[in-house]
C-alpha cells in the first residue's frame, strides 16, 4: 500500500495511538468505505496545508472498527500504524490520495 493511497486530511496521528474519527463529509465517506470494501482497511492521515493541500509527511491509519449510521455518518475507530513522507500529491473522486514512501525508524539499542 504505497500508490494512490486515501489521504484524510484533518488532524496530527502518531504509530500505536488511536485516532477516533466522525465522518460525515460525502468524500471521506466514499473514501471509508472503499477502504473496506477493498479489504486493505487503511488510509493515510495528515495534516492541511495551505499551499499543497496537505502535509509532505503523514501516518497511516488502521481501521479497527466502524460503525455506520442510517444518514451515511460513521464514527471509525483507527490506530496509527506507520509514518510516511509523500511523493506525489493527488486527487481522486473529490478525496485526496498520494504515492508515499514509508519512514524506517531507527531502533535505539
């Protein structure tokens, strides 16, 4: 999952913290859904930016659960995965996406 990855953009997320989030944007509901139903049930979060549209750097978010609700709005329970650097800034039906190379930590020994 490096190409044409779903990018919300809203808010700061960080590996291993859990990121609630209310969707109800008609975008980011496509994009939620999609998420699922192509099984890979991850997308990348950042944060705005005025002149890009989005942060060059962000982390990928896991859904682990969501709950829908009879309007279209869901309430998804996700946790920060892995952090990225953005190579390529992209749209796709009204929702942003990018190519993304992932950041290797390095371990303190």
């Amino acid at each position: 999952l490096n190409k044409n990855v779903p990018i919300f953009v809203c808010t700061m997320a960080y590996p291993t913290v859990p990121c609630p989030l209310h969707i109800f944007e008609p975008c980011y509901r496509l994009m939620i859904r999609r998420c699922m139903e192509t099984g890979t049930k991850q997308f990348g979060m950042c944060i705005s930016d005025p002149v890009k549209g989005f942060a060059d750097y962000g982390c990928i978010l896991e859904i682990r659960n969501v709950e829908f609700f009879a309007d279209g709005r869901s309430v998804v329970d996700s946790i920060g995965k892995r952090r990225f650097k953005v190579i390529q800034h992209s749209q796709r039906d009204g929702y942003n996406t990018a190519d993304i190379e992932y950041i290797e930590d390095q371990k303190v020994h």
